[in-house]
C-alpha cells in the first residue's frame, strides 16, 4: 500500500483513476469495512482521512481518544487491498476550505473514477457539503449505516461500549478484538512478589480506555500470542494507586518483557476490581482468573 500525505498548502497529485472511500474510520468498524470492500471488489482502491480528528481540532469533541491510532487504520486498510492510503494533515487552511474548495483542490487532483462515503458524510467548512452536493462532480455512491441489534453502527457508539467494558459487543462491531498497543514499562514488582508477573503497559496512543476491572484477552509480541489477563486497576491491595494502570499477565510466559511493544488484545470482561484481605485471597482469585482464561480462550 502506498502513502501519500496531503498538506493542503503543497498538493501535488496524480490522476490514478481509483475508487476513493471518504472519512476518519476510527475503528475501522463493520460498517467502514462494508464500504471499503465494496469499493475494492470494483477496481482499485484508495483511502483518504485525516492524521488527526477535525472535530477534535474544531473543539467539537472535547476529549482526544480514540479507538483506532493512524498506524493501526493503516495496517487494517493494508490488509484489507487497500492500494493507496491519502492522509491530510489537518490544518486550519485546510478546515476552512469550502465545500467547492474541497472539491476542486484535492478530489478533483486526485480525480477519482468513483467516491464511496457513508450517508451521514458532510466535508467542507462548516460541513456545508454533503452526498447530494458531491454528486454533482463525481461519481458517487453512498453506503447506508449499518445496525446491530437495532443500534447504528458508528464509532461513537464503539467509544461508549468500550467504556462500559461491553467488549464481547464492541468485537461484534469491531469484527475483530478491540486492541491497544503500547510499551512495557517498570512497575513495582508486586505481581512477581506473589507469582503473577505483569507488564505495565504505557500507551503509544490515546486510547479509548476500558472501564476499571479484570479481562481475558490477548497479548501479541512480533508473531507469537500468548492468553492474558489484562487489568485496568488502582490494584487497592498492594500498593493503591490514584490512577487506573494497565496490567497484563501473559500466561505461560517467561521472558523478560521490559522495554518491548506489545499488542493486547480486550476479549471479555471477567470481574470488578475489588480489596482483597491478603495477599492469599489475592491469588487464590488471580489462580481462577488464568484457568478461566486457559479454558475459554482459543
């Protein structure tokens, strides 16, 4: 897959003739994929979005997290046949373009043989232009929003399960694992104190973070997966801490994890975090937590 970074002041493109999908696609959800595949069972296909979210920018969403980082939209469209990744760089010249600016600067440059967006697309300043205003230039086609269980599929709505700790609900409309990655950093030790070793994990990306409490999952360094508990914790019995920290147990594992990225991978949630009384109900409860996991988890 090719990428190509767009600064709305210095635009140089080619026409490839592709068919080219529209929008941010944080998540990359079963709704963005419906479109996406579409798109590339007709020709060629290109992907453009942003390197940041314009609504952040414009201070319409007020909190900067996200479900998906840039890297990890990239390497989803990569495997999907995405031929071309356009990213512009979010700018105010670029958000103040007008609709017709919009079209005339940057699609026309590009000059699409066909443009995929879902309906609620708006582009423009202002969101002035819509599906209806970019047909008049362009071949388009407008994908209709999915639902699930009589919910529309959208980010947002991910967001909020994710925040719940619905995960098995937000893998459903994830089509795969909700995932966040980040870096093994030094902790205090106290799960190799009472046999459980954990990798504290600090995020390369501002995450969506899962509510407070235990989970089975995954956890993905280079090619090889192990089975982990991941706990999003003030771990109350040793040591509190004023602010939730990710914690993974990697089950069956050895090595020494410090300084490595990991991939963690959010399956089910399994428990609250609760104080336990001694270190021995402790592990007694953490003992149940990695048979689950060994017993559930493929």
């Amino acid at each position: 897959m090719k990428i190509i970074e767009i600064d709305v002041n210095n635009i140089e493109l080619k026409e490839n003739r592709i068919n080219l999908v529209l929008g941010y696609f944080d998540g990359v959800h079963i709704g963005h994929q419906k479109m996406i595949n579409k798109a590339i069972e007709e020709g060629e296909t290109g992907i453009m979005t942003f390197d940041i979210s314009p609504s952040f920018v414009l201070g319409k969403s007020i909190k900067y997290s996200h479900i998906t980082s840039l890297f990890d939209k990239a390497n989803i469209f990569k495997h999907m046949g995405v031929k071309y990744l356009y990213i512009l760089r979010v700018s105010k010249p670029l958000l103040n373009l007008s609709k017709d600016e919009f079209m005339d600067n940057i699609l026309a440059k590009i000059n699409p043989k066909k443009i995929f967006i879902g309906k609620d697309y708006h582009f423009g300043k202002d969101g002035a232009g819509d599906a209806i205003y970019l047909a008049t230039r362009f071949n388009v086609h407008v994908e209709e929003l999915l639902e699930s269980s009589d919910t529309k599929v959208s980010s947002r709505a991910i967001r909020e399960l994710i925040s719940l700790g619905e995960m098995e609900e937000v893998n459903k409309l994830l089509g795969r694992p909700y995932q966040v990655t980040g870096l093994v950093v030094e902790g205090f030790h106290n799960g190799e104190k009472i046999g459980f070793p954990t990798a504290n994990l600090e995020l390369s990306y501002p995450y969506v973070l899962p509510k407070i409490g235990v989970y089975i999952g995954y956890a993905k360094i280079l090619n090889s997966r192990y089975k982990a508990i991941i706990s999003m914790s003030t771990h109350p019995t040793i040591q509190e801490l004023n602010d939730p920290i990710i914690e993974v147990h990697l089950i069956n594992f050895k090595d020494n994890l410090y300084g490595k990225e990991i991939e963690v991978q959010l399956v089910r949630y399994i428990r609250d975090i609760k104080k336990y009384d001694s270190t021995e109900e402790l592990k007694a409860q953490l003992t149940r937590d990695c048979e689950l996991a060994k017993n559930e988890l493929k």
